[in-house]
C-alpha cells in the first residue's frame, strides 16, 4: 500500500533521466535480443492502450444504445422482461448512501491516524511500537480483499447486540444485512487510501512550518489546528475521492452485506431516516450483478446502462484526483498526492 | 461543558487520537477471532483432510444445505481440494501472464515511451486499475463467454465432455485472461514507482559504457528493482486470489476441477475459487451453521494466504532500502 501510494506522481519529475539516443546507437547496430525486447515493450504498452480504449469505446457505444436519461429517475420495477423492469434510481441512491456512510466513518479513523502517527509517534519505544501496530493494521486491511471484508461484517452484524443495525429474521436470528452494516464495512475499504494520502501530505509540511507555530507558543494539537490540517486540505481531498472510487466500485460487500432488494426497502417502524439506514437495498454495482446472467434477472441492457452510468463515475473520480494534484502543485509547488494510483 | 471549551492540553489530544488510531488494529483482531471462530466447527469436524482431495463438492454441499438449525456430524464432511486447486490455478496462470506483460509496460513507460505517450499511458494503467471488477466481469459474461462459446469451443470437445461437463464458454480461460488484465495494472504502478527511483547516475554510467539503452535497462536498471517487481508479484497474487466477483460471473460456477488431460478443452472448463464461491453462496452466511461454517472456513483460509503475501510482499522489499531505492 504505502508503497504505490506514497510516491510522488510520475511525470512530474525525474522520469526525464533516461539517456538521449546520441549519434552510433541507432537500432540498427543493436542485437538481436535487445530489438526483441525492444519490440516487445512497446506492444505490452500499445496492448494496455487497446485494453482501455476497447473498454471505454465499447461502454460508451452500449451507453448511446442503452442509457436513457429517465432510467436514472425510475425505481425498479420487478419484471420479467427488460422493458417493464424500471430504471435504477433506488441503486443509485443506495450508492449514495453507502458513500456518504462510509467516507464519513473512515474520514475521522484516516485522519486521526495520520496525524497521531507523523506528529506523535517519534521519541519512546512504546509509541514507536505503537505507531508501527497501525501502520501494519491499515496495511493488511488494504491488503484484505473485500469478499473477507464482507464476511467479517456479516460475523460482526449478526451479533445479538447489534441487532438494532439490522433487521431480524423470522427465527429471531438477526441478518445482519443493512445500509448500516455495508456502510461499516466500506469504511475499511476507504480507510487505507485516505490514511495514506494524509500521512503523505503530514510528512510533506516542511518542518520549519511546525517551528514557527510552536516559536509563537502554539501547542502541538493547536498546530495541528490551525497550520497542518490547512495545508494537507488538498491531500485530505484526494485521499476522499479515492476512497469515494473504492467505495462505488466495490461489489461484494453490498451482495454480500446490503442483502439483495432492487428498491430502498426500509425496516418497518422507527425514524424515517433510520429505518432507511436499517433496511436492505442495492447498489449502482449489485444492479449489474443482478441483471446479468449471473444474477437472477436477464436485463442485460439495464446492467450495461448502469454500468455505463459507474464508469463514468469512476473516470469522473481519475480525473478528479488528477485535477486536485496539479492544483496543488501548481498552488503550493509541493509534492502532488496520491500517487501512481 | 466549560472544559471541553478550553483549549486541548497536548495530552489529552495525544491520547484521544492515539486511542482512535489503534482502533484499526483492534478490527484486525477481531476480523481473525470472529473469522476463525466461526469456522472452528468445519476443521473440527474435519481435521486437516479438510484440504484434501474426496468426494463431490457439490453433494457435501447440498447435504450442509439439507440439515437445517441442528446438524449432525456428518452434515459437516467437506474436502475441499477442488476450490482450492481451482484457486490456485487460475491465481497462478494470471500471475505468470500478468507478470512479462506488466514489467516490459512498466519499462516502456518509464523508459522508451515518448513524453506524450507516457502520460497517456499512466491515464491508462490508471483508469484500468480503477474499473470496477463488476465490469470487468459484465464484459466477460457478455462478451467473451458468447464469443468462446460460439467460435472457440469446438463441437467435438462438447460431445467429448458431456457426460462430465457443459463447455458454454464460461471458464478458466476467460477467468484468467480478465483477472491478468486486473493485476497488471497494480503490478505496472508499483513496479513504475520502483524504476523512477532509480538513480539517474547508474543509467548514465551503463550510457557511458556505450551500451543501448535496452541493454542499459536489463543490466542495471531491471536488476536494481528486482525485489519490487517480486514484491509487485507477490501483491498482485493477493489481490488475484482475493478477486470474487469477476470470477463468480465468468467462470461458470459449477464444482468442477479443470483437467489438463482434455488438451485444448482444459481451457474452457469451468471452475470455482474460494472467493467466488463464497460469493456464489453468500446467502448461505448466518443461514444453515454446517455450510455457514464451511464458508467462513474458505474466508479464513483465504486470509490466511493473504497475511502471509502481505507479510512476504513487505520482506522481499527490505533490501531495497539498502540501496535507497523506494519499492
């Protein structure tokens, strides 16, 4: 994780060391084997090329074929043939949701962490030990898959005293499937990226800014305040459009954890909004898992719409990310966040 | 009130955000207990035979299916080789595509590209790496599955297999083509971060050797980065293993262990991996407790192999900072 997430971004400098052909290395004069090689590092480069292009061409073509502006005001409607099945605005909402729910957990986790971790964690070999404990732990979870993910918050949700997150079933089992539940989960998804995005932009503050701050009598924590979170704002930013990124993309843990409603299906009773926050649901990426073949319902012209409708989302978020990097670049002529990818 | 107004003592916040940091590790603890203790049932009753070969998939599974809230011991039998070979198959074969494919990309981006090019290639590897694995999979179903059925399967294979299997389409070939495409990517960024740190100098002094610049980059540059293109590996095996989704969608979802024996038909056989068939029984979850069990027996032994290629992937990168090289 830290790793392709710690970089600076490529391209912007020192990528231009390569030696310059200079006058008797002309291929001509090379062997054999480095022609090869040659040769075939441009075709994998031109193949990744094609692979995106296909990709994007051909969703795009299926979106002209397939995506009408009032499937994204629609419910879905239970039907048998693809005409009479709706649009997707419930998954499109529960997208939303989960979102918003995720993000607003990791948010608080990723940042604390990074700033516990760059501003306290040096002197002492309990708080060394201790920084390298959360370090670690937000490495694995970036490493963990998200079916393991999912799995876990069903073990987790289906706990007798976290019932009240999900709706019960009929043997007084609880399903541990709800909006609050997927939400839990995606935070975890989100978290690393966001962590790693503000401890890059943390260690990127120069050292004479904090000194000036405490010369002036700040403490630490009013530091923090009033001159570190200002200025890693930009990398803050990234680290939620990533997590955003993650977070719509991620399929298993909404099959697995949002229980599978096409509509918004509230827990009878309770508070409006938390009665949403308890019930089932689906997502933009569990309606195409859905109307695919793989899934019960044969639309395959509503899955590739709403998955006409998530790429573009997620192209929207690249460039996003793009966009904050070379702003703040060009704003503060710092290193960019985010990294690689 | 009045004291929550003050200004924070350092302590105090020290002390608050420490606690809320350490928080993620205690949902990695918890993720292992709950994990394993759900699935404790299955290797009880199972032993280490668990992994080994026996059996259909398919009957022990149904027969988890059959017994409802108080099973009995027998309910529990499962051996569950055919997954973890298919697993391991497919994982495998998409590493070893993915791993030519994403080292000479990652050369020619930050080696041979011209400037233009290379931009559009890191907006490429970039945007790959971001598409979600649903679409992955919905290309794969849609397209690929009808177009290897129709056109690649021949006639006699099928006649050959049906009385052991249905060729549709759906099957390794494709699951290991879509997941190569899915990792190389992440194998293209890291392996990039590894070779743009490479210090100039030691490109410029094979240079001045008079040597070209693609021997330049296999002698020194490729060397320099070999424990990040090995930790690149190593990662990018994680996530294939991990991957769920793309594969319950394209590889057919029938327990069937691909024969290399059949030749060409090898290749459109269908298969299930550990994740998929999680994914394929995720209402299973909370539902009968022996196929319960199983299922999160699969998810430990999948997290299991992921710690431990997270573990490696942080080892093989130790030596890297011998040399000042960030991998």
């Amino acid at each position: 994780m830290s790793s392709f997430a710690s970089e600076p971004a490529l391209g912007a400098s020192g990528l231009s060391s390569a030696p310059r052909r200079g006058r008797g290395s002309s291929m001509r004069t090379w062997r054999w084997s480095d022609r090869l090689i040659w040769l075939a590092a441009w075709t994998a480069g031109l193949l990744l090329c094609a692979v995106a292009a296909a990709i994007v061409l051909y969703m795009g073509y299926r979106g002209v074929q397939y995506l009408r502006p009032s499937l994204l005001f629609s419910h879905p409607q239970p039907s048998g043939n693809q005409a009479g099945s709706g649009g997707f605005l419930d998954p499109l909402l529960g997208t939303a949701l989960l979102t918003f729910i995720g993000i607003l957990l990791a948010a608080p986790l990723a940042i604390c962490s990074a700033l516990w971790i760059v501003e306290y964690g040096h002197g002492g070999r309990t708080r060394q030990a201790l920084t390298r404990i959360v370090e670690s732990s937000i490495e694995i979870v970036a490493g963990t898959p998200d079916i393991l993910i999912a799995v876990f918050g069903v073990a987790i949700f289906q706990l007798h005293f976290l019932r009240f997150a999900s709706e019960g079933s009929e043997g007084g089992g609880v399903t541990g499937r709800s909006f609050l539940a997927a939400g839990a989960m995606m935070s975890l998804i989100a978290l690393p990226p966001l962590f790693v995005a503000t401890r890059d932009g943390l260690q990127a503050v120069p050292t004479h800014m904090r000194e000036a701050a405490f010369a002036l009598g700040k403490t630490r924590i009013a530091t923090i305040r009033r001159v570190l979170l200002p200025s890693v704002r930009p990398n803050i930013a990234t680290g939620v459009t990533l997590g955003i990124s993650r977070i719509i993309a991620d399929t298993a843990i909404v099959l697995v954890l949002l229980g599978d409603e096409l509509r918004l299906s509230p827990h009878p009773g309770g508070l409006p909004v938390l009665n949403v926050l308890r019930g089932a649901g689906s997502s933009l990426t569990s309606y195409v898992y859905d109307n695919s073949p793989a899934g019960e319902g044969g639309a395959p012209q509503k899955a590739y719409a709403a998955a006409v409708v998530l790429l573009l989302f997620v192209l929207l978020l690249n460039l996003a990310v793009e966009w904050i990097a070379r702003h703040q670049a060009r704003s503060s002529g710092s290193v960019a966040a985010g990294g690689f990818v | 009130m009045q004291r929550l107004r003050k200004p924070w003592s350092d302590h105090r916040a020290e002390l608050l955000l420490g606690a809320v940091s350490l928080s993620t590790g205690l949902v990695v603890l918890f993720m292992i207990a709950f994990v394993a203790a759900r699935a404790w049932p299955t290797f009880a009753h199972n032993g280490l035979g668990w992994l080994g070969p026996g059996g259909s998939l398919k009957v022990q599974v149904e027969n988890m299916l059959a017994t409802s809230t108080k099973p009995p011991a027998s309910a529990y039998h499962v051996r569950a080789w055919p997954i973890v070979y298919g697993t391991l198959l497919i994982t495998a074969l998409a590493v070893l595509l993915a791993l030519p494919l994403a080292v000479l990309s990652a050369v020619f981006i930050v080696e041979l590209a011209p400037t233009a090019l290379r931009r559009t290639m890191i907006r490429v590897v970039r945007l790959l790496a971001s598409v979600p694995s649903v679409i992955w999979g919905l290309l794969g179903i849609l397209v690929l599955v009808p177009f290897v059925g129709n056109h690649l399967v021949t006639a006699s294979e099928r006649t050959s297999l049906q009385n052991t299997v249905q060729l549709t389409g759906a099957g390794l070939a494709i699951a290991v083509v879509l997941l190569t495409l899915m990792i190389t990517p992440i194998m293209v960024a890291l392996t990039c971060d590894a070779l743009a740190t490479v210090p100039p100098a030691w490109r410029e002094g094979a240079a001045a050797l008079g040597v070209n610049r693609v021997r330049a980059i296999r002698a020194v540059t490729l060397r320099a980065v070999r424990p990040a293109i090995v930790a690149a590996t190593v990662l990018a095996t994680a996530r294939a293993l991990g991957e769920a989704i793309m594969i319950s969608m394209v590889s057919g979802s029938v327990f069937f262990s691909p024969r290399p024996g059949d030749g060409v038909a090898f290749l459109f056989e269908p298969v299930r991996t550990l994740a998929s068939t999680i994914v394929d029984f995720r209402e299973g979850l909370g539902g009968a407790p022996a196929l319960n069990s199983t299922l999160y027996a699969f998810a430990l032994l999948l997290l299991f192999s992921v710690f431990v290629l997270s573990l490696a992937g942080y080892l093989v990168k130790l030596p890297l900072r011998k040399y000042q090289v960030r991998g």
